[in-house]
C-alpha cells in the first residue's frame, strides 16, 4: 500500500483565520459547534482600542449581525457589544465556511503529533478526507481521532484471527511461550512489521 508522508496533507488547505485555534480541541469531547463557539468566545475583542480597529476593518458586519437577529439595537444600544456580537459572528462564519480543511488540519496534527506518525496509507488519507467533509456540526471533535484509532487498530490486528485460529492449541503456536494473548498479539505485529 502506497504511504504518503502526513506533512503533505496539509498543503492546499484554507484554514480561514481563525481555523488554527480549533486545533486545540482535536482530540476532546467537545461538539464541533461548541468548539467554533469557543474559539469565537475567546478571539472576540475585549479592549476598546481592538473593538474599533475591527469597526473600521470590518464595518458591514455590524449591519449584517442586526439582520441575523444576533444584536437588537432597540434595547439599551451599547457600540461595544455590537461590535462584539459582529466580530463574534464574523469569526464562527469564517470557521463554518472552512470547516472541512480545518477538520482535516487537525486530523493530520493528531496523527503526527498525539500518534507520532508520520506517513501514512494513501487509503487511510482519502477516509480522513470524506470523514472531514462528511463531518457535522453536532458530531464531537474526537470523532475522527476515535475514527483514525479504531481503523489503525483494524489494520494491525489484520491477519491475527486468522493466524490464531489455524493452531489446533495454543500449545502448538509460534507463540506459545507468551503469557497472555495480548503478548501473543504484540509479537504476532512485530514479526508482521519486521516482513
């Protein structure tokens, strides 16, 4: 199988600005909306200074909050949590629009950096990819690690059932001075990486 070095799978990919920070939450219980909701949280403006630097940037985003129904201006209008509440918005719509890559960044640094891998099958690459664009905004941020986990794991007991099950016993096995099937497995992987 063709293996493809992990570092390559992040060329091409549009992380918007704020796609980075999502990162930090690759591998948690956290839904995908909950997470983009943090990252917004944390990267909307608190200083006054900052808040009229995103106005003068960005001043279309305080009409477009009021049209999402996200700021009512009728009630005890305050500049500042306007312009909060359309920096906060204009961060989750960012991250939204680019979702799939950003899925797939932090993908690819959970397996080179919490697996330590770093290459990869090309098979396992194309899953990745249509698990990322596939992915939902309910479904948790650890989905596709648990995903990446259970399908390595697949591939690395690949042939152990059929080579336990081919002994009448265990005492006729390649293996038998091993003390728990788990010993068993984990030299049955060796030989098979050593091939």
């Amino acid at each position: 199988m063709k293996k493809i070095y992990t570092i390559d799978l992040l060329d091409n990919l549009d992380l918007g600005d704020y796609g980075d920070d999502l990162n930090d939450y690759r591998d948690t219980d956290h839904y995908i909306c909950d997470a983009i909701s943090y990252v917004a949280d944390n990267a909307t403006s608190i200083h006054y200074s900052d808040i009229l630097d995103f106005i003068r940037r960005d001043p279309e985003a305080l009409a477009d909050v009021i049209d999402e129904g996200l700021y009512d201006p009728s009630k005890n209008y305050d500049i500042w949590k306007h312009a909060q509440a359309a920096e906060y918005m204009t961060i989750e719509r960012d991250i939204h629009e680019n979702i799939a890559d950003i899925l797939m960044m932090c993908a690819v640094h959970f397996i080179r950096y919490d697996l330590n891998l770093e290459e990869i099958d090309e098979e396992l690459a194309e899953i990745v990819r249509e698990w990322c664009d596939e992915a939902d905004h309910n479904d948790r941020m650890n989905e596709i690690p648990d995903q990446i986990r259970e399908w390595l794991d697949e591939r690395e007991n690949e042939g152990f059932e059929e080579f336990c099950g081919s002994c009448d016993s265990c005492d006729n096995c390649k293996y038998r001075d091993c003390k728990s099937l788990d010993e068993c497995k984990a030299k049955f992987k060796e030989d098979k990486t050593n091939e």
